[in-house]
C-alpha cells in the first residue's frame, strides 16, 4: 500500500525584523527562542532564503535542525540555490543567460557543505533553483541548465522560471525524464511572465506564491515593497484547487508563500493550510487580530505556543 502524498505549508524565510509584532511575540528573544523554534509550531516546511546570497554554512545548518527537530518532527527545510549558478552578477542591469552567469569550484564546494549539512539531518527537502524572467527558453539556456542540474544531481531538485517560453510540452517531458520539479508560481502577470500553472514532472511538487504586487513588482527601489501584497480568500481558493491536484500526483509537496512584507506570508500560509486541511489551524494571535480574514480559519494559539513547550498546532 502505498503511503498518503505528504502537503508542507510553509513561509519563504522567518528571519525578518518586520515580523516582530505580527509573527514573533516581542518578547522572543528576550526567552532566547529561536524564530525557526516558533515558526515550526504552525508549519512543516519553510524556504531558506539566505542560501540564494550566499552558500549556509554548515554550523548554522545544523544549528537550525536542532531548533526545529524537538518542536516538530515532520519539518523539513527547502533551500534556494547560491545565486552565483542562477543569475548574472549584474542580474539588475543586465539579462541573465547561461552566457552571463558565473559560478566558481569554490562556489560550489561551499554550497554543498551547506546543504550536506541539512541532508544529513534528514530534513532537506528540495533544492530549489531560481532564474529571472530574462531567463529565457533558448539552446544555450536549455544546455546551462541540463547541465547544473547534473551537476547538483544528488538532492532532489526543483527548477522555478519565470519566463512563459519554458511552458512547453518538451521542457516539462524533459524535466519528468530528469526527475526534476517544475515549480508552480503565482505572480504578476507582466509581459512574457509565467502564469499559474499546475505541472508535477517530479515525486516532489512545488508551489511559490510571490504576491500580486503590480505597481511595485520592478519599479520600486525596496525590495520590500515587491512583496507587500495580501491574497484575498478568493485567490487563495484558486490555488486552493490547484495545490489539490498537485498534491495528489506529487509524493511531496512543497506550497510556499513568498509575500514576507509584515507577515503576510505567514497569514496567507496559515490561512492555506486551514482551507486544504479542512479545519481550523493556530495561528500567532497577534497575526489574527492585523489580518482579520484569518479569523475564519484560525484560533489563538495558547500561550504554551510562546514557551519552550512544543504545541500541538491543529484544533
């Protein structure tokens, strides 16, 4: 018999200083909690954001596993590949291209010495390689990629573009023949941007919400300002229908929301999880009473929730 496919709801990063107050009790530092501690009592999952600027060092992996093991034994981490193989050093000024990247023997050492870390404890789930949207679908792109995806080929990799050239029947054919997830994003819809899409060519899927943020997606100078977007409960519900069907031809499936600003990923995550679980979650009560919509899948989480006591996170 085989085993139910597993659904991890989680956030894109936890460490933000605009968290404390709407995620974060204020006094959390003071208790000497870990965010990642706190987080993993609501969520099973969560992207590493920091491995994208630079390869994690292996203390600091390993130090993460040991703050989330005690409090939540099915958690599992997703990292974002060393920018250094998946864009152009100059990626704000210039296109990214196979032609454009440049990645270093060092770079990859290091890389793996953060992500061995976490595969030793058993808790990485994915390595998720990002490109740009001026990533785009040509031969050379094709042959870089193949290729970075033998390089990296012992995690289970994740592939997420931007660019619509990449939806194409040989791509996710050519993916599916790799074992290599495709990832399903949710962004605005600009240009040639990638629009929804539901493909599953791996046993892990992978779902991005970055947010709807039109005005502020490339004119803004704050990288804050990209991802200060709230889903309404009615586009919640959309991908509500897609997570299913992804989930149910995916062994695992990773769904991610990306718009940090304030903590509104962690509501959206939350709010995600109450809809597909089909109950009621916890949820940090401070979060409840800034977004009120949350309210209707989500009660106050006891007070243990904020002590050194693990919490049982769904009513």
């Amino acid at each position: 018999m085989n085993a139910a496919p597993k659904l991890l709801i989680g956030t894109a990063g936890w460490s933000y200083k605009d968290w404390e107050g709407p995620v974060y009790p204020l006094d959390l530092k003071r208790r000497k909690i870990h965010p990642l501690e706190y987080l993993a009592r609501f969520f099973d999952t969560a992207e590493i954001n920091s491995s994208f600027y630079g390869p994690i060092r292996p203390e600091i992996a390993r130090l993460w596993c040991r703050k989330v093991a005690p409090v939540n034994r099915e958690f599992l981490f997703t990292a974002k590949l060393y920018r250094a193989f998946t864009h152009s050093p100059l990626a704000v000024s210039e296109p990214t291209s196979a032609a454009t990247i440049h990645s270093t023997q060092e770079d990859e050492a290091r890389t793996r010495e953060g992500l061995d870390a976490i595969a030793s404890e058993g808790r990485l789930g994915a390595l998720l390689m990002q490109f740009p949207a001026s990533f785009k679908n040509t031969s050379l792109n094709r042959e870089y990629l193949d290729g970075l995806l033998r390089q990296f080929i012992e995690y289970p990799r994740v592939v997420e573009l931007r660019h619509s050239s990449w939806n194409q029947p040989g791509i996710l054919a050519e993916f599916a023949r790799q074992r290599v997830g495709f990832c399903n994003i949710d962004q605005p819809l600009l240009g040639k941007s990638l629009g929804p899409t539901e493909y599953v060519t791996a046993p892990v899927a992978y779902v991005r919400l970055h947010g709807r943020n039109y005005e502020q997606w490339f004119d803004s100078d704050s990288r804050n300002d990209r991802y200060d977007y709230l889903y309404k409960e009615s586009e919640l519900a959309e991908w509500k229908s897609r997570i299913e069907n992804v989930a149910h031809s995916g062994a695992i499936t990773f769904v991610i929301t990306n718009n940090h600003f304030e903590g509104k990923a962690a509501a959206n995550a939350l709010e995600l999880k109450a809809m597909l679980g089909g109950r009621r979650v916890f949820a940090p009560a401070a979060l409840i009473e800034r977004y009120l919509d949350l309210k209707k899948y989500a009660n106050p989480a006891p007070e243990e929730a904020t002590s050194e006591l693990p919490l049982r996170r769904e009513t």
